[in-house]
C-alpha cells in the first residue's frame, strides 16, 4: 500500500471523486510510486483513499483506456511495462502528428501564442540541467501544447492532448536512465531545435515548421531508444523483451 496518499481528502460528488483518484492514481504511476508490472487491486485503493470501490474501479478503467494500464484476464490490472517498441511506436506517431500540427500552427498562429512559445523558450534555456529537469520537462510539454492547440485542427489536438497526458513526459521519467536528469549533450541540442522550431513558426512557413518538428521528434526518439537499449533486459508481456524501468 502507497500510505503518502492516504490522507489526501476527497471530493464529495462521485464524479470528482473519480477524477480526483485519476489524477492522483495517475501521478503515482507516472512517479514510478506504483511501479511497471506492479498489479493493482481496487479494494486496497479504497481502503487508502477512504472511497468505496466504485469510483476506484472507474478510475482504473480510465488509466486502462489511456493506455497506463493493462487488464490481463484472470489475473487482474497492473501498470504497464512499455517496450522498445512502445518506444518507437509512441515517437513515430507523434512525430507524424504533431508534424502535421505544426504546418497548420505555422499558418494560423496568433501573436499573443508566439509571445507564449517565448516566454516559455526563454525559460527552457534558463532550467537546464538535472536540478532542473522536472521543471524543464514540464515547460516542454506547454511549449508543444502550444503548438498543436494553434493548429486549429480539432481532432489533432484532441489526439496530441490525449498522448500528452497519458505520457507527459513521452517516456523520458518512465526508464531509471533517463528519469533524473537529460542525457549528455541533449541539453544544447533540444534548446536548438525548438528554437528552430519557433523560429519557423514565427516566420509562418509551414514547410519549415513540418520538417524541423518531426527532427525534433525522431532525435529525441533515437536517443531514449539508445538509452534505454543499454540497459539490462528482462522479460516483459508476451515475452518480448523490455528495459528495466525506474522505480
């Protein structure tokens, strides 16, 4: 049992309370408090939070529908343990999306939304470093949310919203040698590119705005795969193999 959460008081309406153990279900996921592979069971939840199993089991569902969580027959759920191939398939589909959403962004971006991606920019360049990496991650989840939000297209910005917030940090904390701090050298390199980035969009040139973002993407996808390939290994669902993930 998680006891630090054990005293948090709950909404009294079924729906916050719902919401209210997503959120905080969420964060102990995504904290590595409830660690991948880690099975979950609603009455001990409950008994915790001080709820009835309802509103738990609700709230365990949400996190299975996005994606979170995982229900194996018989057995019950338990956290999901994400997979190289997790990896690749999460950056390849954001790196085609959130391409996309940046070429419509570059033509329908306000002045108040480019005064936001810099004032965010100027920021990230002063949170460098693993002090300051929780900080900087979040400022980089703002800075993109930005983006697909002027794209104006509603059903790419609901899709983006989605894979945000069920992986706010796009895996990054989720693996023990990428969670504390930036890999070597990703520092600079990450600054550059979303200041390409805005530098496009400022401009408005979509063209510009597609191709750096998706570079972006896929750099940051090559060096988390790397990462996480150099760790030890062991059998995850189904047998594939998976790197160890943070605890």
């Amino acid at each position: 049992m998680h006891d630090e959460a054990a005293s948090l008081a709950t909404p009294a309406s079924p729906k916050q309370c719902r919401e209210w153990l997503v959120h905080h279900l969420r964060e102990l996921i995504l904290t590595g408090t409830v660690k991948p592979g880690e099975w979950l069971r609603q009455e001990k939840f409950a008994q915790q939070f001080g709820v009835s199993q309802t509103p738990v089991r609700e709230a365990l569902k949400q996190l299975s529908a996005d994606g979170l969580l995982e229900h194996v027959p018989y057995r019950g759920i338990r956290v999901v343990e994400f997979t190289l191939t997790d990896v690749n398939d999460l950056y390849e589909c954001r790196a085609f999306i959130e391409g996309m959403a940046a070429r419509y962004a570059a033509a329908n971006i306000s002045d108040a939304q480019i005064a936001e991606l810099r004032a965010l920019f100027a920021r990230m360049q002063q949170r460098l470093g693993p002090r300051h990496i929780a900080e900087y991650r979040e400022l980089n989840r703002k800075f993109h949310t930005i983006i697909f939000d002027a794209s104006g297209r509603s059903l790419l910005v609901r899709t983006l919203a989605q894979m945000w917030a069920s992986f706010p940090s796009m895996l990054w904390s989720n693996f023990s040698q990428t969670a504390p701090a930036p890999l070597p050298g990703r520092d600079k390199t990450d600054v550059q590119e979303h200041g390409a980035i805005l530098a496009a969009l400022e401009t408005h040139d979509p063209d510009a705005a597609e191709r750096l973002m998706r570079i972006h993407i896929q750099n940051a996808k090559e060096l988390l795969l790397g990462a996480v390939a150099a760790a030890p290994e062991v059998p995850s669902r189904g047998g594939t193999p998976h790197a160890r993930s943070s605890s």
